[in-house]
C-alpha cells in the first residue's frame, strides 16, 4: 500500500461544515493509498510541509489555487519532487475548470485517482514558482482584495461584483520594455499577463487549443484598452471569442521574458490568485521555466491541453 498526504486548506473557498476527511479515507484506501490528513494554519505552511515530508508516494492539494501554489513550490524545493494530485475546492479554481475537475470533491476525489499522470511546466517570476498565471494591471488586484467574508457568502461573484466596479473605472497604461530571445520591445500596457492555463479569473481566455500544459512555453499577454468604453468592448470580446480575439490584445508564446515598468504599478502583481509581495524598486520581472512535475491529473481534457 503506497502513502498519500492530503493537504487540506480549512480557508479555501466557501466555508463548509464537513470536510469529507471520512468518505475521503475511505476512497484513498479502498485505492490502496494510506492516507496522513494535515490541514494548513497559515499562509506558506503547505510549502514548509511538502518541502519537508518523507515516506510518502503522492500528495493531494485540498484547496483553491493558492493552496496548490503552494504545494507545487514546496515540491520544486524537494531534490526529488513528489507525484502532485489537485482537489479544487476554492473560490474560483482556475486551474481545476481548465482541467475538467468534478465539483464534488468526491467525484473529483475518483477523477483523479482513475486518471492520468502527466508532466506539467511550471514557470517563474523573480525565482519564485507559479502554477498558472502572474497579472499585472487594476482587476488584477480583485482576487487578493476581495474580502474573505464575501467569498465565503457568494463565491465566484464576489470577484466579479468587484471587477465590474474597478473595470467601469477604466485603468491607466503604463510604460513598459519587455525583451524575449534577446530582442527589446518598448511599449505601453494597461494589463500584463503571464499564463499557463486556458482559464484565468474564472473566464476561458483562450477558446483555441494553443495552450499546452508540457510544450514547454507560457502565453504572454499585453492588454492596452484603458477607456471604459475600450475596456467593455474588449469585454465582451474576451467572453465571446477569447483573448486573441482583441484589437487592442497581443499575445506571445515564449519561454523566457523580461519585463521593466517605468513607473510604479497601482497594485501588487497577483500571482495564482495571491498578492506577489516582492520589494522591487528597480520593477524589473524574469520569467523563465522551472522544472517539470508530474501530476495524477483527470482524463477529461487532457486531449485539448497536452501533447504528449
């Protein structure tokens, strides 16, 4: 019987009264998987665990996608990292909806358990891992301001009552030089990011299948609508026809960037939903590839989403 450690985040989400920590033991077991149930009591303690842990064969990410951030750079620490499976059960779960993921933690409990193991890119900011995307820009802000209290009562539109409000606002550009395969570009943009998932802030951004999860390349992409009537059109472009479909969008695949504000930025960056706390006055930004993990992923999409 191989070992498995559930990670359970008791803050992710809505709050609910059971856990599921007892049909869940059954499930484990009945797969032979001995389960060890550990819940996180404060931000950055999953990373301490998986960094640490022996003895075990898998580790279950309980949680939104800032319990997997963390459970992802805690595995990227280990010399040997450890077989990852995902139980998306937060607010929003980008990274499971991209995925295919049940909402019943159950039923998704056996998804992944019947499924697949996969090798996964996973990419940096600064030397720090993320599991999906890092944004820049005012809506960007909306996943860590949000308040936890209305999470807990109305889930996933909590975010979007508050990005309405930030996106009727409009948002300023900013001046900016990326540089990708040693080639500087100078322009401006009112929103910056850097993906690994079709899904981002709980809309599909890509309809086409460009994004792959082992090709070995992010989608790097520059927004520079500001005005809210701009904002609105590109809007309801983005929900209709995806991110490449708009005017004022450019998207480019790569492995390596560069980016340097030359101004300072209204918000922190978020990264995987959370706020980058980063002191960076000279605002520059490295992204590049971290090491593949392998991860016990559901078979639903894995068509659309790998290549191998």
């Amino acid at each position: 019987m191989k070992n498995v450690l559930v990670i359970s985040n008791p803050y992710s989400g809505k709050e609910v009264i059971n856990d599921n920590m007892d049909e869940m033991r059954k499930i484990l077991l009945s797969n032979y998987l001995d389960p060890i149930f550990i819940k996180t009591e404060h931000r950055g303690h999953a990373i301490d665990i998986v960094e640490s842990i022996e003895g075990v064969d898998l580790i279950i990410s309980d949680g939104g996608d800032g319990t997997l951030h963390e459970v992802v750079q805690g595995n990227l620490k280990r010399k040997k990292p450890i077989c990852i499976g995902h139980l998306p059960t937060g607010t929003t779960n980008d990274f499971g909806n991209s995925l295919g993921y049940e909402k019943d933690k159950l039923k998704a409990l056996k998804q992944i358990l019947e499924g697949e193991e996969k090798y996964v890119d996973f990419f940096s900011v600064n030397n720090v891992p993320f599991v999906y995307v890092v944004g820049a820009g005012q809506f960007l802000n909306i996943p860590y301001t949000t308040s936890k209290e209305k999470k807990n009562k109305y889930g996933h539109m909590a975010y979007i009552a508050d990005g309405v409000k930030a996106w009727a606002k409009g948002t300023p550009k900013y001046a900016l030089k990326y540089e990708i395969d040693g080639k500087e570009v100078e322009t401006e943009a009112s929103i910056v990011l850097v993906a690994n998932s079709k899904r981002t802030a709980g809309f599909n951004f890509f309809k086409e299948d460009i994004v792959k999860m082992d090709d070995g390349l992010f989608e790097f992409v520059l927004i520079n609508a500001s005005g809210r009537l701009e904002l609105f059109a590109a809007a309801g472009k983005l929900l209709v026809n995806g991110i490449t479909k708009i005017n004022k969008a450019k998207v480019i695949q790569t492995d390596n960037l560069k980016i340097k504000f030359y101004e300072p930025l209204l918000h922190d960056w978020c990264i995987d939903g959370e706020r980058f706390e980063e002191e960076n006055k000279e605002r520059e930004y490295e992204f590049k590839q971290c090491n593949k993990v392998k991860m016990l992923l559901p078979k639903k999409n894995l068509d659309k989403l790998f290549i191998k």
